[in-house]
C-alpha cells in the first residue's frame, strides 16, 4: 500500500456540508409537515383527576389531540429495555400519563397542528386537574422510605445488588489501618446544542413509513415500531440525519414523541413533526448522575490497598427503563486501574420524583472513579505520602493482563481488563505536567481511570465498490459528531487501497443499513469500525479473486493498490478496480459506466456459469463484528488550579491528559473527543448543577441559569497517548469517546482540596459551595 | 428584508421570530436554534454585518435590514470562507450545531478585530455554547482565520 490512512490525521469529510449550512438535522425537515407540543406535567407527583381537551381541540387549525385513552398503546408500560434478574420492582411510564404523574415534565397530552404556534396556543387550553402528591427528590430521602414513588414498590427500591470478591470484612479487620468516607455525586445533564426531535411520513400508497429521529439508536427506533404498529420492519424506516450531540440521553426508547408523532402521522395522513424546546428538554430528557456512597478502606502502613467496601445509593428517577446498567457500571468500575485484593460493592436503585435516568457521557464512571481517587488520596493524606506514590504503589502493573476483577460487567459478562500500561500513564501525566507554578491557593489534582469500552452485541457494516470505482459503505449506528463519516473511510480505504476521498459512508439510515444497536458506551469504533474492516476484507478478497480470473494469476499474489488490482511486482499486471467491480456482476444488457465488458460475448476466464458457484453478484461484502467483551481504555488526567479565596472563582492553570485507546484510527478526532469530554467533566464539576427544589421543581432549566461553560471557562490542555492495541478486535482499538469527561470531578476536587485545605467530598462544586465548605470550616 | 443580498417579501406572521422566519419560511436551515433564549448562539446572524441573535429578534424588525446568514458566506458551492476553511482545518466542528453560529460570530469579530490575541479570541467566542469540542479546536480556528483573512 502506497497510503495508509488508519492513524493519520485526516481532516473530516463531513465538514464541508455543515460549515455551508447544508447540514440537514430534523427539524430542517419539512415536507409539509403539521406541527405538535407535548402538555407536560407541572407537579413532580400528582394524581390525575381529569383532562379536559375540548377546547384545544375547538381551536382552528388544530388536527388532533390524543390524551392516553385515544392510543392503541395507551395503556400499556413502555419497555424495560434492558432488564436484569436483580430489577425486581423495574417500572416505566406510558406514553401519555392519565393516572400518576411521578415527575415534572411528565408527558400528558400530544397536540397536533397547522403549525407550531396554533399547537402552542391549542396545549395551554388543555386543563388538566392534579391532585398534588407528596414529592421525594433526593436519593436520601428516597432511602428513608418516608413517602413512595410508587405505592407498589417498598421502600422505593427498584432493585439491590451485593457483589464481593475475596473477604472483606476479615481484610478489614486485619488492616492496619482503616478510613470511611461519605462521598456524594449529583445529577447532572448531558445538555446537546440540539434539542430533540422527530418528524413522520406515513405513505399509505406504499405501506411505508419513514421517520426522521434525532436518536443514538435508530435500528432499535425500527425493531419497535415495527412491533407496536405489527408492521414488518421492511416497512419501517429510521433515519438519523445529522445529530447535533447525544452524549447519551438520545438512546432512550421511547420517548413518547418517539410513538406519537409517527402515530399521528398514520391517523391523519398527513407528515408530523415534533421539535422540543429547551426549557423542556431539561426536565423531559433523561438525566445522571445522583449517587451517594459510604466507603471503608483498609490499608497497610505503606499506602497499599487491602480491602475495600462500598455501599452506595443510586438515584433512579421516577422509572427505570434502562434497567440497572447505571449502577453496575459503577460498581464495576470502582477500583479502576488499582489492585483491591479484597472489594465489596452493594447497591440500592432507588426512585425519586424526578427525571427518569439513563447513561450520560461517562455513564456511571465519573462516581466511580470520584470514589476511587478520593479514597487515595484520604489514604495519602492519613499517611502523609506523596498522592502520585500512593497511586503507584497500587497501580495493576503491565504483566497482569489480562486482568480479572471479578465482578459483573454491562455485557453479561464480568469484568476482565484486556491490556494498558497504567504506570506509563501516570508517569507521562506526571513529567507533562511539571513543575507547580508560584503562588498561593494553588492545588494539584490526579487521576488515574479505566473505562470498558466497545460493548457488543454487534455492529454490521456493509461495503461496495460502484462501477466507477468511488466506494460506498454503509453502517447502522449513528453520527452525533464522532467523525464516522470519516473515520470509516479511512479503515475502509486501506482495506481497498483506494483514497479516502473516494469512500462515501453513511451511517445511522436503516434504509442503508437495517441491523446494528447504536451509538453510545464508547462503542462505535470497537463494534462498527471492525465490521466495517470485515465486511472491506471481503470485498478485498471478492477483488482479488474476480481480477484474478481475468488475468490468469493466483488470488493470493494480488493486491490493491491506489485504486488497481494487481498482481504483486507486477505493477503492470492489473486491472482498475472499477473494472473489477464491472465483472463482478455479468450483465446480459449493458446499461452503461463500462459494463459492456461485462456482458455475455465478451472473452470469458473459464468455463461454466457466468456467476462463479457460491459467488454473489456484485463488488460489495457485509461483514460484522461482535465482540467476546468490552476491551479496557484508560487514562490519567492531572491538573494544577487556583481557587480565588475570596471570590471562589476557579482557575485551571494547566490541564494534561495521557491517554490510551488502543490503535489510534485518527488521532485529531480522538484528541477533539478528549477535549470536548474534559470541557464536559469541567462543567459538571464547577459549573452545572440541576437546581431542584424540594417540590421536585428544577429551578433553573435555562441556559440563563443551567451554566454551561463558554470558552471562557474552559483551558486548553495538552493530551499526550499512549498504545497498548485490544487483543480482542483486528483493528487493536478501544473506544475514546467518554474517556475525557471520567476522571475530571477526581481531579478538580483533589486539586481544589489541596487549593483551599477543605475536605471535598461531593460533585459538583461552585464558588458559592467553597465559601459554605470554608465558612464551615472556620 | 434583504437576505444573503436577495430582496424577500416581509414576513405574514407579525410574531414569527427572524430565526423561524429565515429557517421556515425562506428554507435557509443552515441558522440553527439551540436555546431560543439568546444565551447559545446558534442562531447568529449578521445584522447589517454584525453579529446578532437571530431568536431574540422578530422577523418585522429585520425589514429594511441586510441579514448575511451562513449560507451567504460562500455562495452557489463555491470556495469556502477563510473562517469556514479554518474550522475545516482546525477541526473546530464534531456535530455541526453550533458550527453556523460560531462561524458568523468569528466573521464579525474578525472584521471589527483582524488580529486578536489569545484572550480576544476567548471574549469573541464567549456568546456561543459548543458542547462538543471544548472550544480549545475553536481557539485554533479562530487564530487560523486570522492569519488566512490577512494573507
């Protein structure tokens, strides 16, 4: 191979559209479409008494309003997605509420009109009477039990986990030394530029619909409704167009509008679409985060790890239809790149009176390791050490993968860490963030984590060579800005020895492709990057066999070489690839692009039928990739702050990052995602907080007073990489697309304690929250 | 209402906003809404060839004015802008949303301001949300522009 793309930074090919303005998100999607609002519910609990829609439905140019008892599926719960043996009181809502309402923005009634502004008017007419519940809105107060979300689940405890690995309380006893912490993590919100939105065609001439979602996931979006209309998924089809961001909540289903908007556009014969505003994607969009935990370490006088107990509370919202996935992340991945000779986790998912949860950039992780390096750094701080020591006195050291933890992981499996080099990790990070910088109130902060990655179950890819010889591929998983467009191209044209320009991918169109999960968990390049490596090796192959044939020379002497194939040390023994393309399906009627050299009085290479036995027509391949378990990625993060003592503004003098995701595709869009995810993690730890208030009210759903970071907020870093390459896939890769955000509350807190000599125990902090701790203090 | 220099007829809706205005009734999707609060920025446009927030602003107030969206920056697929080439470059973009609204902010900043420093670029961001780059690509962009509109 002449080029070779796989590592190099090439700049994006999906730019171009978007810097024009041609980028084409859903709400960009007309077509005529009438326009709907969901009726949300103001109280966080609330028994329904009535809805009266007469008079929304009376306003001119309103088409319809549904409340539950007008759906087919009004009352019927909404699916756990991912169930698990340990959910015992697993709940979820339905599309519309009609008898509780458990948290505000609960959807109640969905109205469909002329336009937006006419279905805005229509839903304030709708008058709905509540009986206001008593509300429960932290993960305390739902553990205490003193009031329930839902009267048939005791104690508010959806479901209860114990793992232990080795023997805890007998290496607790024997330790000679031991701490407990208390340490505390809030909800937070993922928060894209774009808000959510679906738009829905129902075709009655062709029995098709076709939907248009703003989702991390639409071959699932198909499977279901597919099932709920009893369609056959040929009929359905789910397109993710441009995404503006998903971190996460973009993956649950169903999201009622996800069901009513194509539901309305079947009933009216008309296309639909639904575009959320901001102020309630806040309250209507899954959130994460909350999380309590009490903490006992034992340890030896050296600084090493000998046990370790976790007990802790995770706040569930008012359902759980993403299972327990949250939690068992999270227990999972608490002694990250540490060796607990001895560990026990036990959880309690618990309801609460707000927002329903679901994975959000980091998933679970961020608490983990907020835990983890809390907890060592209490241990450095008790012995008097040096916090860098105590990490490198417990870190897994290079020749012990693959490493086995013992306890369960999201996949089914448990967690076993296929390879890294954690000392070379928090050695660089060291070394690239030098020396402390003068002044007072500065503190360090360090972290060290690991983040499973690349969960299956599977992605496909599908790969073909066009009579031109340009090279289309296909995938089902979806683009929130993670460059897939790009970086497919560059696995697929190595695989083809053609430029990257040449291959056009698209993903997330069901249309294009109809099988696969979705975008999320860090998994798009470990899933669908090697699927669509497989499914390129066999149109390789399917190349060198066909060329071949025609030149009389064996298959396992070609190769493919900037756009020809051709014999090895031959150069001039070859044919163009598009060429190949043209016989790989003998036509009888040439329909043009040089497909006369394909028809049936043209030389023949052998005897027989015209399409060779067991041979497929066409220079294209479907391949897949299902991994045996997650492959681990890891980092460190460390930074030096200064804390305003009387002001408590928070300023990041230096902030470096040395990462390790295995085989680097490309190594700017992976660097982009660490920066992005440290901004993130930076916003969670400082300046984002989700206000409630003890009525289950979020007190600031605006970005007026939700304050996400500007660029003034956020330092550019300095981000070094490492390699250790994933046994467990061909391309060597592990995902990189949460790493950033993991370890920065870790990091901020540890740095801010040492700043201003107060104890951080909980995430997020705010300069109002350091003056309290400081105040408290003296 | 003069739009990326085509002359449009006033808008029938008195309270259309000028975002829904340019978005839904002109097809120009390019301007994006994030907030329709005014505190993102996807949806800035030029005003008479400053920035402004397209979602604070009623389509009647823009009669009489030049608006320059991001569609106007490089017209019928030609080259692109020196900013729009530098986001390119910089790797200044991950999704695209805020992608319009920061490229006409970096244009009006750029004209009143051909060479900002490092803390200039920062203040002539800081009214535009990205949640997806951590801003340290658009920094680059930023920087690149400059050198590319004063060669």
């Amino acid at each position: 191979m002449t080029t070779r793309w796989f590592g190099a930074r090439v700049q994006r090919k999906e730019d171009d559209r978007l810097l024009r303005g041609h980028g084409r998100f859903t709400d960009d999607i007309e077509g005529g479409a009438l326009e709907s609002v969901l009726v949300r519910s103001p109280y966080a609990h609330a028994r329904i008494r009535s809805i009266d829609v007469s008079a929304a439905r009376d306003v001119p140019g309103v088409a319809a309003v549904y409340i539950a008892a007008d759906l087919p599926f009004g009352s019927t719960d909404l699916p756990i997605l991912i169930p698990h043996p340990n959910l015992t009181h697993g709940r979820t809502q339905r599309c519309l509420a009609s008898e509780v309402v458990r948290y505000a923005g609960e959807a109640v009634a969905f109205v469909v009109a002329e336009s937006r502004a006419v279905a805005e008017d229509a839903a304030e007419l709708v008058e709905v009477d509540y009986e206001p519940l008593p509300v429960v809105i932290t993960p305390e107060a739902s553990a205490r039990a003193e009031r329930l979300v839902h009267d048939d689940v005791p104690g508010n405890v959806a479901a209860e986990m114990k793992q232990e690995v080795g023997e805890v309380d007998a290496a607790l006893a024997a330790a000679p030394r031991r701490k407990s912490l208390r340490l505390r993590f809030e909800r937070g919100a993922a928060a894209p530029m774009e808000c959510r939105a679906v738009w829905a065609r129902w075709s009655s001439d062709d029995k098709k619909l076709t939907v248009y979602d703003s989702t991390q996931s639409p071959t699932s979006i198909r499977g279901g409704l597919a099932v709920l209309f009893g369609l056959p998924e040929s009929s359905v089809e789910v397109i993710a167009p441009d995404v503006g961001g998903g971190f996460g909540p973009k993956i649950m289903l169903f999201y009622p509008d996800e069901l009513l908007v194509p539901f309305a556009a079947m009933q009216l014969g008309r296309p639909v679409k639904w575009t959320e505003d901001r102020q309630e994607h806040f309250t209507a969009v899954n959130q994460e985060r909350g999380q309590v935990h009490e903490v006992e370490v034992g340890f030896d006088d050296e600084g090493k790890l000998l046990a370790l107990s976790d007990e802790f509370i995770h706040d569930a919202g008012a359902y759980t239809p993403y299972g327990i996935i949250l939690p068992i992340i999270t227990a999972a991945q608490i002694p990250g790149p540490y060796r607990v000779p001895n560990y026990r986790v036990r959880f309690r998912d618990l309801y609460t009176n707000a927002t329903p949860t679901s994975p959000y950039r980091g998933a679970g992780r961020p608490h983990a390791c907020f835990v983890m390096e809390r907890t060592l750094d209490a241990i450095a701080a008790e012995l008097g050490l040096d916090r860098v020591e105590v990490r490198r006195r417990n870190l897994i050291q290079p020749d012990q993968f693959p490493y086995e933890v013992g306890v369960a992981w999201q996949d089914g499996n448990t967690v076993i860490y296929d390879s890294g080099d954690y000392p070379a990790l928090l050695e660089k990070a060291v070394a690239l963030l030098g020396p402390r910088p003068e002044g007072d109130h500065v503190g360090m902060g360090i972290g060290v984590y690991v983040e499973g990655t690349g969960v299956g179950p599977y992605e496909g890819a599908h790969v073909q060579v066009l009579v031109s010889g340009k090279v289309v591929a296909a995938t089902g998983i979806p683009s929130q800005g993670q460059s897939h467009a790009t970086v497919w191209a560059q696995v697929v044209a190595d695989e083809l020895g053609v430029d990257v320009a040449d291959v056009e991918v698209t993903s997330g169109d069901t249309r294009r492709f109809p099988w696969g999960v979705g975008t999320f968990a860090s998994r798009g390049a470990v899933t669908a990057g090697n699927a669509m490596g497989v499914a390129a090796r066999l149109v390789a192959d399917k190349a060198r066999r066909i060329a071949a044939e025609h030149l009389e020379a064996d298959a396992a002497d070609m190769e493919l070489v900037d756009g020809q194939v051709r014999v090895k040390g031959s150069p001039g023994r070859g044919m163009p690839l598009a060429a190949v393309s043209v016989l790989a399906n003998p036509v009888r009627y040439a329909f043009g692009g040089g497909t006369e050299a394909a028809t049936q009085f043209t030389a023949r290479p052998r005897p027989g039928p015209p399409l060779a036995d067991g041979e497929q027509p066409g220079l294209e391949a479907t391949g897949y990739y299902s991994p045996p378990g997650s492959t681990w990625a890891s980092g460190c993060h460390a930074a030096y702050v200064r804390v305003d003592p009387k002001t408590f503004r928070l300023e990041i003098l230096k902030y470096v990052v040395v990462h390790d995701c295995g085989r680097v595709i490309n190594p700017m869009v992976v660097e982009g995602q660490i920066e992005g995810g440290v901004a993130q993690g930076i916003g969670g730890a400082f300046y984002e907080r989700l206000a409630y208030d003890d009525e289950g009210q979020l007190r600031n759903a605006s970005f007026m007073e939700f304050l996400m970071p500007y660029a003034t907020e956020i330092p550019s870093i300095e981000i070094d990489h490492i390699e250790t390459p994933s046994p467990l896939n061909p391309l060597g890769v592990k995902g990189a697309g949460e790493a950033g955000v993991i370890p920065v509350g870790a990091v901020i807190g540890s740095a801010v304690e040492e700043a201003l000599g107060v104890p951080i125990t909980e995430m997020p902090l705010s300069p109002l929250r350091l003056y309290e701790l400081t105040e408290a203090r003296s | 209402m003069r739009v990326n220099g085509t002359s449009y007829p006033a808008p029938i809706d008195a309270r259309r906003l000028l975002s829904d205005h340019l978005r839904h009734d002109l097809g120009l999707t390019g301007t994006h809404v994030g907030c329709e609060h005014g505190v993102c920025g996807c949806c800035t446009v030029l005003f008479d060839g400053a920035p402004a927030r397209s979602c604070l602003m009623l389509a009647v107030q823009a009669e009489g004015h030049d608006v320059t969206t991001i569609e106007g920056l490089a017209r019928d697929g030609g080259p692109l802008h020196p900013v729009q080439r530098a986001f390119h470059e910089c790797h200044g973009l991950q999704c695209g949303f805020c992608t319009p609204g920061f490229v006409m902010s970096v244009v009006g900043l750029l004209k009143q301001n051909p060479s900002p420093s490092p803390d200039e670029i920062d203040e002539g961001i800081s009214g535009n949300l990205c949640r997806c780059t951590g801003y340290a690509s658009i920094r680059r962009a930023v920087a690149r522009a400059a050198e590319l509109s004063n060669q």
